[in-house]
C-alpha cells in the first residue's frame, strides 16, 4: 500500500464497492454524467457513487432525465479506465447532491482498489 494516507470519503469508497463488486454512474441511454472537475482546470469530472441511493440522490432537477446505473468492478478495470485516462477525465468519488466532493484521477483509484484486492 501506498505510504500516502488515503482520504477517509476514498477508503469508503473503495470499502463499498470492494463488497458490492459494483461501482455507480449516472446514465440516460448512451449519455454518461460528466460534468466539469471543481478541482482541475479544463478537465472532466465523471460522478462515480458506492451505492446506487448516493447515486439516486444527484437525479434530481437538471439530472432528474438520468438513472443509477451500476458498474461492475471488473468492467471498470477493463473497459473504463483507459478510456477515462485518454479523454483526461477525473473520477469524482460518493459526491453529495450538489456535485461537491473528492476528485481523484482514476488510475489512482484503480491502483488503491488493487491494493485493496478487489
């Protein structure tokens, strides 16, 4: 593991979906929720949730068209994070409702879940 402290909302995080086998996203169709990254200029920030009730709470107003839906981990490992990582995206960790929280870039999370073995 790594020497640095892990973020208490990121350990949750990777404690939940370690359990669940599934990582939540926001989707309407072929539509992601992607929004911009509070904490990186001109990056993308992509709402991943541990649950899909975390999920659920952001559908509401201008996301009330978009539905949880779940990931499951090892599709994440194969097939989003590569993708992520060439369109320069963050992945945005269990935010609250107003879209505010932990950002962090999804190798880094991808490497800290296969710490944990997932």
């Amino acid at each position: 593991m790594s020497d640095n402290p892990i973020q208490p909302e990121i350990r949750a995080f990777i404690d939940a979906v370690t359990e669940s086998g599934q990582i939540w996203a926001l989707s309407a169709g072929d539509d992601w929720v992607v929004v911009d990254s509070a904490e990186f200029e001109e990056t993308d920030a992509l709402p991943l949730f541990s649950s899909e009730a975390g999920a659920k709470a952001i559908c509401q107003d201008e996301w009330a068209e978009y539905v949880p839906t779940a990931i499951p981990v090892a599709e994440f490992f194969d097939s989003w994070l590569e993708s992520l990582s060439e369109d320069q995206v963050v992945v945005g960790i269990d935010w609250d409702p107003s879209l505010e929280g932990v950002e962090i870039d999804p190798f880094e999370l991808a490497k800290l879940m296969a710490d944990k073995e997932v």
